[in-house]
C-alpha cells in the first residue's frame, strides 16, 4: 500500500531506512537497534538510557526525511513518533484472520499453522511495545485519522482513496506546516543530543522548538558543582539551527 501511494504521489517512500540510517548514526549494528526497537520492553526498559537514546535516533532520522513536508512513511509507530505534527494522514490497515493469512502463506510460502502463530506473536508484541512505550492502545481509533478494512475495500480503491485524501486543501504544506515541520525537526535533533551525551542520557527532557528557540522541560539532578544547568546549555546551543535556549527545569537533590 505505502509503494502504491507513493507512486501515485510521486512522494519518497521511507520504512526500515530509518532504523538504518539511526543505527549507523549511533555506530551500531542495525541488527541492535531493530532488536530493541521491535521487542516489547520491560518496564525498567522503558525509562533506560539506552532505549531513549535509539527512540531518539529514529526520531531524528524520521524528522529529517519529513521536514520537506512530501514523504510516505510506513512502519510501527508512525502514528505516534509523528503525533502533533501537522498535515500527516495516519492510516491504519486492517483484515481479517482469514485474509491475512491467505497473504502471509502466498508471500513466506508458510503452512496455515506457522503463519497463525507468526501473525498472534507479531500482534502481541507490537501491542505490548505500543502500550509500554507510549501508554496507548494499538488498536484505538482515535491513533489514526483513517482506519480501512481491506475485507470491504481491495487494495486498488484502498490507495485511490488515500490519494484522494491526502490531496485535501486539508494537508496543503503552507508555509506555517513547513515551519512546524523545521521546527520539529529541530526538536528531534536537541532530543537526540541530550540523549547521547553522557552527562544527560539519563534524563527525560521535554523539548519544544519554535523559530530557532528551544525550550528544555523536565526534572534534572543539581551535582554540587552547579554545572548541570551549564552542560544542558552547552549540549542544546551546539546543536545547529538553536538561536535561543530556554529552561522549565525542576532541580533536585539526587542525595538528598
């Protein structure tokens, strides 16, 4: 569907490039970061360093193919990493038992019962990764703008129909979308930044970015030598397109 779309576009289509382009940004194997981004975490997975680093690596790879505004992107979570960015279109594809396993046993030449088993794992843990991750049930409607059932609709009428949509004046990229998009690209890339530097990877910051200005929300530990605040500043204001850094921080005593 997404290669349909982005021929009838004339968009870039963009899948797993992300993980691999974000794994050799971080100077890792793909094999790493496509295991820790496709297994459902454990809880304490969910707040370590590591996992924030890859989530943001992928962020900040997704953000850049997405500033010039004309992109088809089709993988888990999309409806999520790109929430709050305007004029996207976030479709989700649904099917019964029976057609998804007419698919997978005609493209993985799998028997009936290999391809059950294959498709209960793959919902579960795509089920368990959206919900430890981002608190958000894969299967609520309310993720998506639109939902199609491709027992009702075949695939050919599918794609037309997203074709349509996406050509709405609706998602028109005016100039106020593509300064949002710059300015979430931006964000994606501070993110990133206080995500890989040692002094910070800890740290859950929230980021917002508007015309080169950041600001830095959160909770962060004060060490006694008061160069916390310094280095977050320091990190932030080398990232390029930052003019201007502001703080929301709430400081606390990490021994009290």
């Amino acid at each position: 569907m997404a290669a349909c779309l982005a021929e009838e576009l004339g968009y870039p289509i963009l899948g797993r490039e992300v993980a691999q382009e974000a794994a050799a940004g971080l100077g890792i194997a793909e094999e790493d970061l496509i295991n820790r981004w496709e297994t459902p975490p454990r809880m304490w997975e969910k707040l370590s360093a590591s996992t924030r680093l890859y989530k943001a690596a992928i962020l900040s790879v997704l953000a850049d193919h997405a500033v010039e505004g004309n992109l088809v992107y089709h993988g888990l979570c999309g409806q999520l990493l790109l929430r709050g960015v305007p004029a996207v279109v976030r479709v989700r594809l649904i099917a019964s038992l029976e057609t998804r396993l007419g698919i997978l046993q005609e493209s993985d030449d799998m028997d009936r019962a290999a391809a059950e088993r294959y498709l209960h794992n793959v919902d579960d843990a795509r089920a368990r990764w959206i919900r430890m991750m981002y608190g958000e049930d894969i299967n609520d409607p309310a993720l998506y703008d639109i939902v199609l059932n491709l027992d009702q609709v075949n695939f050919t009428v599918a794609c037309g129909m997203l074709e349509s949509t996406v050509r709405q004046t609706e998602f028109n990229l005016t100039d106020d979308v593509l300064n949002r998009l710059k300015d979430f690209q931006l964000e994606c890339h501070v993110r990133l930044a206080l995500a890989s530097a040692t002094e910070t990877r800890a740290i859950d910051f929230d980021i917002e970015a508007t015309s080169g200005i950041v600001s830095v929300a959160g909770s962060a530990p004060m060490l006694p030598s008061g160069r916390t605040g310094d280095t977050i500043h320091e990190i932030v204001q080398s990232v390029h397109g930052v003019k201007e850094v502001n703080f929301n921080i709430n400081w606390f005593d990490p021994l009290p």
